[in-house]
C-alpha cells in the first residue's frame, strides 16, 4: 500500500516556503513520513492477519476433535453395540493424543455423544467442511482415524460402511477418493502397520516389526497406494507428495488440533516404512 500524503503535503509546504528547492526538501522529508505511516499500517495489518488466522485455527482444531470422537462414537456404535476392541481403540487414541484428564473427559463425553442414535451429526459434519474447507490432507486424516476404529474387530460391517458413505457425502469426499484411503488403511490394519497396532505391540512388550518378507512388500506397496510396477522415479514423487500431505506440522497448521500432531506422526512413520522397504527389496 502506497501513501502519497506526507510527499504531497510537504512538496506544498516546501513550495510556498523555499521555492524549487524547498519541494525537493519538502518531498523527502514527505517521503519519509510515508514511509513511517506505510510501515505501521503493514505491522498494524499483519498483527490483524496473524490473529484471524490463529483464531481461525482454534476454531477449526475444535471442530475437528468434537466431530472426530461423536463420529467414532456413533461408527462405534453402528452395529447396535460398542465392542471390547472399539472401546480399546478409542481409548488407544486418547492415548496416542496425550491427552490430559480435562480433555480426555470431553473426548469420552463426544464419543458418549456420537453412541446416541438420536443425536444429529449433521451440524458437526456441515462445520467441519466449512472448517477444512477443502483441505484433502485433514479430510484424509479424519477418515483414516474412522477407519482405524471401525476395523478394530478385525472387519467393517455394512452398518459401518453406510456411515463412513454419509460422511463422505457430508464432507464432499468423493466415492473415488474414500476407496483409496480406504484401501490404503486397509492394508495398513491387515499388514499389523496400524497406530492401535503398534500400540497393542509396545503395551505387550513387543515394539518391533516382523522382517520384510512378499507379504510385507505388497502391504508397504498398498501403504502408498502404489503399484508395483510403478518406477522408482515416480515411487520417489508419490514417496514425497504423501509426506509432504501428511507432515505433522503442515497439518496442525491447517488446523489439526495438536493433540493428534503423534497420530500424524505415526502416519509419517508408515510412509517412511513402506518406501524404505520397497527400495530396499528393489535393490535385490
């Protein structure tokens, strides 16, 4: 933003006090009033900016978690009956959140919320899209997290299946893009990658993986959502587009709530796995 004012008013000045010269005064002395005025309004701007968007941010962090644990609860709650290994799974989250005790009882009072049939998602799930606004990368996030409590008994079950196919309508995901997250969280669960998984593992003593064997590949290759024919030039670019995606940091400034910054990390660590597997058995 360019202000003219102090170099117009001080050429004026100038001018009626010292002729030709008095302008070339008065237009400096104006310049830098200008100067001064410009950079308090950018600072002034700036300030405004930066608590819109933090505000903005908070909103958004909100949104997310109360829509994340209501729909968990009622996913959870889909068959009629929440199970051992659903109420494991959430608690596995809260777990993985860090969450303290405030908010692990506001998480459990959401996800108590969600159980009830009679409780509208519809205004979660119409504020949640307006907050991510279209932002693939958390849309992603919260379907995989969804996903990861809706296979916790080891299989998704039609009731299961026709809610996630209702949050996809609410939040404008496309049936395309849910089966590739999907199969993608699919192989994850089914290759013993998954974040409840490896929680299971460190909580029975057991934090490492099985060695890389056929299985393993082509799980690490579904992990990416990958084929395996793909060159490695273009496994490279689909390898950083996805961490680039689902980088910790990127994410929570998107509006992430914090509290979830590990649950993408373990995301990342998946990603990191799965490539670092493929190029390994490449190499033969």
């Amino acid at each position: 933003m360019k202000i003219w004012v102090g170099k117009i008013t001080g050429a004026t000045l100038g001018l009626f006090s010292g002729g030709p010269f008095g302008i070339i005064i008065g237009m400096i002395a104006g310049h830098l009033f200008d100067q001064f005025i410009e950079r308090n309004i950018l600072v002034a701007t700036q300030s405004t900016a930066g608590n819109e968007d933090a505000s903005l941010q908070l909103q958004i962090q909100q949104v997310f978690f109360r829509t994340t644990f209501r729909v968990m609860g009622r996913i959870a709650k889909a068959d009629g009956h929440v199970s051992n290994e659903e109420i494991t799974a959430a608690q596995n989250i809260m777990s993985q959140m860090g969450l303290n005790a405030d908010m692990r009882k506001q998480a459990i009072q959401f996800f108590t919320e969600g159980k009830d049939e009679h409780f509208d998602l519809s205004p979660d799930l119409t504020r949640l899209k307006e907050a991510l606004n279209h932002q693939a990368s958390l849309s992603q996030m919260f379907l995989e997290i969804q996903l990861s409590v809706a296979y916790s008994d080891g299989k998704l079950s039609l009731e299961e299946r026709r809610i996630l196919d209702r949050i996809c309508r609410d939040l404008g995901i496309s049936a395309f893009q849910f089966e590739w997250i999907h199969s993608r969280v699919k192989a994850s669960i089914a290759g013993g990658w998954s974040a409840n998984q490896r929680s299971y593992q460190r909580s029975h003593g057991n934090n490492g993986r099985a060695k890389s064997s056929r299985s393993d590949i082509a799980t690490a290759y579904a992990v990416l959502g990958v084929k395996p024919d793909i060159s490695d030039s273009d496994l490279k670019k689909e390898y950083r587009k996805l961490m680039s995606q689902n980088h910790p940091d990127k994410l929570v400034a998107k509006g992430l709530p914090a509290e979830m910054m590990k649950l993408a990390k373990e995301k990342t660590q998946d990603i990191q796995t799965a490539y670092d597997k493929i190029r390994q058995s490449r190499k033969g």
